[in-house]
C-alpha cells in the first residue's frame, strides 16, 4: 500500500470539505458523521479529565507527604537516643543542598481520654526549628508559635492530628492521658505504664487522613521529660533545596555518618505509593484509548460508506486527471477533520470540566482510602498533547485502508453502472 504524502492542495480541501458537509440528501452518512466526531469528543473529554484528575491526586498526595515530612531524617538505633545532635546538626547545616535542620523526638504512644483511647505516633518538635523543615505548623488551628506555651492549666500542651481528636472526642482546652510501653513503673503488681496528662492546645488537620489520623505533637522537652532521654533526641529532620535529591543525600549520609545513624528519605518511604500511581495512570490512559479506538471504527467505518456512495465522483475526477494519491489524500482529509473536531471539542470540554472540579470541589473522596477527602485537578500541557497526538494518529491509521481502496478505483468501473 502506498504511503501518502500528506501535503494537501486547495483541490483535496475542498472536496473533502464537500464530502462531509454538503450532503442534504444523506442525512444517514451524514448522521454516522456526526456519530464519528461525538466518539472523538468523548474519548479525548473522558481521557483528559481523568488524567488531569491522577495528576492533581499525584501531586497532592506528594505535596502533604512532603508538607508532613522531612525530606532526610538521620536516626541513631541508640536506645538512649543522640546525645550530640547539636554539633551533628550544625555538621549537617553546612552540607551543600541542606537549606534547614531540626531535632526530633519520636516515638509511639498511647492517648486516652473520658474513657476513649488510641494509639499514635507522638513527635515532639521545636515550633521555631520545625518550620524550616516542614509545613505541620501551618496545619494547626489554632495558631501556636510554642506549644507548652499555649497551654493554660500548666500542664505540658499537646497538638493532636484532627481524626485522633474526633475518635477521642476532645478539643482545645481538654486534657488527654499520654501512657507508652516503653516507659514503665514496676510495682508489686508487675508493670504498669507512667501516665502524665497534657492540655490540648492546638488540632492538627493536613487533609491527609493517614496523618490527621496518627499524628501527635508536644514540645521536645516535654517528650524528652516523659521517655526519660535528658537533653537527648531520637532524629534530625532535614529539608534540601531540592527534594528529589533525598535518595542521593540520604545514600551519601549513611556512608558519611556510618553506625549507629541511619538515613531514610520520603522517596524511599514512599516509594510503592509514587510507582503505584505511575502504573495507574498508564494503564488507565490504555484503557481509555479504547474509547478513541471505537471512534477511530467509526471513522473508517464513514469513510467506507462515503467511497461506496462517491464512486460516481471519483470515477470522474480519475478521469479528469486526478491521481490516485490526491483521491487517497482527500479521504484521508476527511477522516483528520473529523479527527482535528473531535479532538479540540473534546479537550476544550476537559480543560472546563477539569476547571470546575478543581475550582469548587465537587467531587469528595473517603480519606481513611484514599489519603485525601477532595479530588484534586492538575492540568499538564503534555498530557494534553499527548491525548491529541495519539487520538489524531489512531484516527489518522483509521483512514488509510479506506483510503486506500477509493484510490484504487479503475474510473471505467466506478463509473459503468451509474
């Protein structure tokens, strides 16, 4: 089969152009017409609200992770926690690429209150330092620049993650009971875990139920007072000019630092969540290519009835001098216009119907599955072009055998029985 050049005269437009729209007596062709450009709107209209959709879950799900975390944390596997972390983290500050360092204390913890409790994992930061490292502060309501501070009993204060607070049924201002395994009081009954009480001075909500639902705050010497690590922390939280160089920073700190420390990293934390993702989206993006493949049948499908309909016409234009590739171009023409119409419908519905999910939120998502209680819209240039590029080539394969076969035509025998 030859392959066309598809450099297109004024000729093929205009008799491509005639083909598909000056039909007033074939509304049955022209009917399959309009059927063939619906099926390329939707497609193209499903495909890229639906990748604009992954990509905004994407990016919102790496933005909490990384709002909520270090990109680097160095661990010491020392029971008794890191007793020189303050010259560690001034070492660490000087590393090219670290733009912020911070202590923490971590560990998990017991909450108890009016007879509610609940398992969490209990942080304690610096207020100050924690911001340089993550966004947790700008997630607490309300504001608290120090959270023993903010207590007003005189208690140690604590800032608990929203869906813990709810499960425990506790607000600002109430006290909860903090008990842990690993801080025990022997008695004549055996052990028995040491309670201390904090106020709650602050609820913290990142819209990501994984965190809103195990995450704890209390000051670091407050977590230190309670574990019984003196002036020692358990971690130090780092945040880089570029958070996709966690993995190499992370690999370069372990060989750097050595036993007992240890590095760990949001990407490698996170890592089957991103590839998950990744996979989903291609696959979802093939599967929603079947629906452009339809349209691309129904296109050939038009292109077949019209060349049997246009025998009479392509027998005279053969006969006049037109060539066989210039007759397999105009039906190729056809079957792209189709195509081209399809297509910018179809991605002008995305772009709104994308702008009105992301703009107002419409659509809600169960957090404690999907990490997130809102869809979330992001837009890429290239996934829209991608959605284009493979929905006119499918189209533009469609054409080509239909084609083909209207350039084939002998004129003597398009023409004998008309």
């Amino acid at each position: 089969m030859p392959g066309p050049k598809l450099g297109f005269s004024p000729f093929e437009l205009f008799v491509a152009r005639r083909y598909l729209w000056s039909r007033p007596r074939q509304s049955f062709i022209a009917l399959i017409s309009l059927i063939s450009v619906f099926g390329v709107v939707v497609g193209v209209w499903v495909l890229t609200t639906t990748l604009s959709a992954m990509n905004g879950f994407e990016h919102e799900v790496q933005t909490k992770i990384i709002g909520s975390n270090a990109h680097v944390v160095v661990l010491t596997r020392d029971p008794v926690g890191m007793a020189d972390h303050q010259a560690l983290a001034a070492r660490l500050a000087e590393m090219p690429g670290v733009v912020g360092v911070a202590p923490m204390v971590y560990t998990k913890a017991m909450l108890a209150a009016e007879g509610r409790a609940d398992g969490v994992v209990l942080k304690g930061v610096n207020i100050e330092l924690e911001r340089q490292v993550t966004d947790i502060v700008n997630h607490i309501t309300p504001e608290v620049t120090a959270i023993d501070e903010a207590s007003r009993s005189g208690l140690p204060g604590i800032v608990l993650g929203f869906e813990v607070a709810l499960r425990l049924a506790v607000g600002v201002g109430d006290s909860v009971a903090l008990s842990s395994p690993l801080r025990t009081l022997r008695t004549p009954l055996g052990l028995v875990p040491i309670v201390k009480r904090f106020e709650v001075v602050g609820i913290f909500h990142s819209g990501m139920y994984e965190y809103d639902s195990s995450f704890c705050f209390v000051s670091i010497p407050a977590a230190q007072a309670y574990l019984g690590l003196g002036d020692r922390v358990t971690g130090l939280e780092l945040k880089l000019a570029d958070m996709f160089d966690a993995s190499k920073v992370a690999a370069e700190l372990d060989l750097l630092l050595g036993p007992p420390y240890a590095a760990n990293n949001w990407i490698d934390l996170n890592r089957n969540l991103f590839v998950w993702m990744k996979i989903e989206k291609f696959f979802m993006f093939l599967i929603l290519l079947l629906i452009i493949l339809v349209a691309a049948f129904n296109i050939a499908s038009m292109l077949f009835m019209v060349v049997m309909d246009k025998k009479r016409d392509i027998g005279v234009l053969k006969s006049m001098g037109a060539t066989s590739r210039s007759i397999m171009r105009v039906f190729i023409l056809e079957g792209l216009i189709v195509a081209t119409v399809g297509t910018v419908a179809g991605s002008l519905l995305g772009v709104l119907t994308s702008y009105v999910i992301g703009r107002y939120e419409i659509v809600s998502l169960p957090g404690d599955v999907y990490f997130i209680d809102k869809l979330p819209i992001r837009m890429e240039v290239l996934d829209f072009a991608a959605v284009a590029g493979a929905t006119v080539l499918i189209c533009f394969l469609a054409t080509l055998y239909p084609s083909w076969r209207a350039g084939r035509m002998v004129p003597v025998d398009a023409i004998r029985y008309e």
